[in-house]
C-alpha cells in the first residue's frame, strides 16, 4: 500500500523558497500570523507524517561524510528494511541514500524517524540506526526506488497519507517519479525577484528533460488567509490522451 502524498509548500509569489529573503509583509500584517499558516494547514491536511529531504533533515541530526560498505563487508544483494516501535507517533521520514545523517534520538519533534537508505550504506551504520529505534527502508535511487520505500513504510505502519515537505530536490525526485498525488501550496504574499534561487521543484536533469512530463493539475480549492497568504491545492492527474 503506497501512501498518498500531498506536496505542501510555501513559497513567495515568484515561486521562490528562501523565506528570509523575502518582502516583509505590508504596514499591519503581523508576521507571525504570515509564519504560523505552514503548520495550521499542515494539521488540516490530517497526514500520518511528513518527508523532507536530507539537507532539510539535517536540522534533527549531524551530518558526516558516509561511510559507504565495500563488497568484501557486504556483497551485492537487497537489504532488509527494518521497522523500529512506532509507539502511535507520527512519521518523520527522511531521504537520506548515503547514509550521511546521524541521529541522537528515534524522534524529530516527537515524530518516529524513518530513514530511506540507498543500498550500499555500511552494516555499521544501519547498526547504529537501529541501536537508537530509528526505523530504515532501502531505496535503490532518487526515482525507481521510491516508491518501493514509500510502499514498505505504508505496509509496515498502515498510513493512507504523507506530506511531502521539501526541499525542492526532493520535491523534484518525487514528481519525476510520479509519487506526488496532490499539491498544497501557500503562496506567501511577498517577492524575491532573484533569479536563481530555488523553487519548490528543482529536478537535477538535463536542459530536455521534463520531470512533470504526463501530468496535468486539476484546481479544488483556493482559500485566502489571514494577512493575504493564498491556499492553494490541486490534485495531479494523468495528462489526458490527446
């Protein structure tokens, strides 16, 4: 049973995803009502957990150089998944293929971390994942292997739901993949006007390809909130045969 995944983001007009360089909001909008719309709308879309890329999971853990496994420590074959004691909590899920996150806790503000692994992660590491109650899936790639982990998470814990929550990489990975069922965007009533920066999808391919090739997006709901931010949410649909 794969999860359903709704892409929830936040961006400025321009599409664009670093929030301190962003317009502050006009004379008399506060800015903390402006911040506080991500986490409301989050709760109302009423997901078992959330998914953020490495970089974005870092936040909860210390990043090292991985310490990949040789062929002569673990030869060439499938990993076993493993499934720590979720104990009701939501699931803090994080895409991490070499194994470069190292955690101090099975949680992430209270939430079960589930690690998805690449294959040639060391024996030691997934030792040291374990020891703690983190739980890990094993993906082969940023695409194929996907939804394969996402499958194996929702089995394992019984989830019918999951935020996908950034970075724009892994926001990438997933629409190339074509894992994304619904997108939940906050347009944040600001600009940045660089070019450049990064956007709520940033698939790392060649100038032809077309990571959202096939998919087409249907509008069920736009909801202004308070200070002007606009809620915007659309479901993603095969393109319809021409």
């Amino acid at each position: 049973m794969r999860p359903r995944i709704i892409c929830h983001m936040t961006s400025s007009v321009d599409g664009r995803q670093l929030l301190d360089r962003w317009t502050k909001p006009a004379s008399g909008i506060e800015p903390a009502i402006l911040s506080g719309h991500y986490n409301e709308i989050y709760k109302r879309l009423d997901t078992a957990g959330w998914i953020v890329g490495r970089k974005t999971m870092s936040y909860y853990a210390e990043e090292r150089a991985p310490e990949t496994a040789t062929p002569e420590v673990h030869p060439a074959g499938p990993r076993e998944n493993h499934f720590a004691d979720r104990r009701g909590r939501a699931l803090a899920v994080g895409v991490d293929l070499q194994g470069k996150l190292h955690y101090d806790k099975d949680n992430a503000e209270g939430d079960h971390i589930v690690a998805i692994l690449g294959p040639g992660v060391s024996d030691s590491y997934l030792a040291e994942l374990h020891s703690i109650g983190v739980s890990y899936v094993f993906a082969k790639d940023r695409e194929m292997g996907l939804g394969h982990a996402l499958e194996a998470i929702g089995e394992a814990f019984q989830v019918e739901r999951l935020c996908l929550q950034g970075g724009g990489t892994i926001n990438g990975a997933f629409l190339k993949a074509g894992l994304i069922n619904e997108i939940s965007l906050l347009v944040y009533p600001g600009i940045d006007g660089l070019s450049g920066i990064p956007s709520i999808f940033e698939y790392l391919g060649g100038p032809d390809e077309k990571p959202a090739a096939g998919k087409s997006l249907r509008h069920v709901l736009t909801e202004t909130l308070e200070g002007g931010t606009v809620w915007l949410r659309y479901l993603v649909e095969q393109e319809p045969a021409a």
